[in-house]
C-alpha cells in the first residue's frame, strides 16, 4: 500500500517549473486570489497551511509582509523553492516541510489559509483548531473544501479523483459551518464556488489541455467562466468560508 508522503510526493512529481506569477486573470487560481487579496495589506503575516508547490504564495509575495509555507510533501516543498529563487520571490517567503497539526508551527498570523487542505486529514476539527491558535486577534482563516454537492459526487463520477489526489472526505456547507463555529471562530463570508464545468475540467486529466489554453488566454477563461457560473445552479464543486479569531 502507498504511503500517504509517497501519494502527495507522485502528486507533485510532474509540476512545471513556473515561469510567471499567476494573477486575477488566471482560470485555475483568478477566483481564490481575487478572494484572498481582499483581507491582505502589506502588514500581513500570513501562514499557508498545504502550499503545494506555492503558487498562491509566490503572487502574495509582494502583497504583505512575509508569507510561511507549509507542506508535507518534500517534494512539493523543493519544487516551491526552486520556483520561489526562479521568480525572485524568496525573501518573503519560507518554507517548512511540515505534517500539521501533528507537528507544531510556531508564531502568530493575520492570515491562515486551509486551501483545498481539510479534505486531505482525517481530524478536521484538531486542524481548525490549531489554526485559530495560531491567529492573531482578529485574525482570519480562508478555508476552501470539495463540495458534497457537487453534481459529479453525486453522479459518483468524481470517486476516482478524489482517490488520486487524496481526498478522504467532502463537505456540505453546514458541516464545514459547524466544524468552524464549534472551534470558536466567527464566519464573516461564505462562497460557493465550481459550476460543473470547472469540477469536470479539473477532474479529469485529459482536459489538462484546455486549462493551460485557459491559463494562457483571458478570453477563453471568462468565456469557460460565463458558461460556469450558468451551470452553477445544479450544484457548486468547492465551498469557501471564512472566519475570524475575535
């Protein structure tokens, strides 16, 4: 059986060097930067829990103070710095090959982000709660979760992509609701996210080549974007909440 280090560390092992910082035009990350960039100013301290290779971090990198980087994968955590020297980023940033909550991270943050983490752990509260330790008063959590109802899950058409990619679990809106109030965090704003063009794009490999002319060209992003959000009303793929230490 595959560990779960060796699962993530065949997840990244194909990523591309990155030639450029993603921004509010790009298809895979526009929406959750766009998102994101509203509780950012250039005082924040912001800890990205589940960085991946850190593309979200190297476009925060010139937006606040300093951003820590946060990963289990050691291969995800290699590529990250590569990219992170390529495109003159490091100094605000660090990386930590991490298992979290398991194992401690030090220090107080403006800004947590659980991107498309929870749904990779089993202990989901024990995760929350770490991450409201580690705010500041006042502090915000943006947490983005795989929907229970997105059309595909429901069509049991996604149960193979959420094995490779290693999904445990999906939420509902109410579920993650709970979760985060029972931890003692308030909820400022949630957004559902993913009609199900998006959801099946990015579930499926052989569209890869529609996302990176997606990623490419502005004028096929907002054309997938407008047919998205059209289809959105049979159910959204991804929920977005955040919450505040108050």
């Amino acid at each position: 059986m595959i560990s779960k280090i060796t699962k993530y560390n065949l997840f990244h092992k194909n990523a591309d060097v990155q030639k450029k910082i993603v921004d509010f035009n790009n298809f895979t990350y526009g929406n959750l930067l766009l998102l994101i960039s509203r509780y950012v100013n250039s005082n924040s301290r912001i800890l990205d829990l589940g960085c991946g290779v850190g593309t979200i971090d190297f476009y925060l990198s010139d937006k606040c103070n300093f951003v820590t980087c946060v990963d289990y994968s050691d291969k995800a955590i290699e590529i990250a710095k590569v990219n992170a020297e390529i495109l003159g980023v490091s100094k605000n940033l660090s990386f930590l090959k991490k298992r979290f909550p398991e194992q401690i991270i030090t220090g107080k943050y403006d800004i947590v982000l659980c991107i498309e983490f929870l749904e990779h752990l089993r202990n989901g509260k024990l995760v929350i709660l770490n991450a409201k330790n580690l705010l500041r008063k006042n502090g915000i959590v943006i947490i983005s979760v795989p929907s229970i109802n997105s059309p595909l899950h429901k069509l049991r058409l996604a149960k193979q992509h959420d094995k490779r990619v290693g999904h445990i679990r999906r939420y509902s809106v109410e579920t993650l609701e709970t979760l985060i109030q029972t931890s003692g965090l308030k909820i400022i704003k949630i957004e559902k996210k993913e009609g199900v063009l998006r959801n099946l794009l990015f579930s499926f490999s052989f569209f890869n080549i529609i996302i990176r002319v997606a990623n490419r060209f502005s004028i096929v992003a907002k054309i997938l974007t407008y047919i998205d959000n059209i289809l959105s009303v049979f159910g959204e793929g991804q929920i977005i909440i955040v919450a505040k230490r108050i």
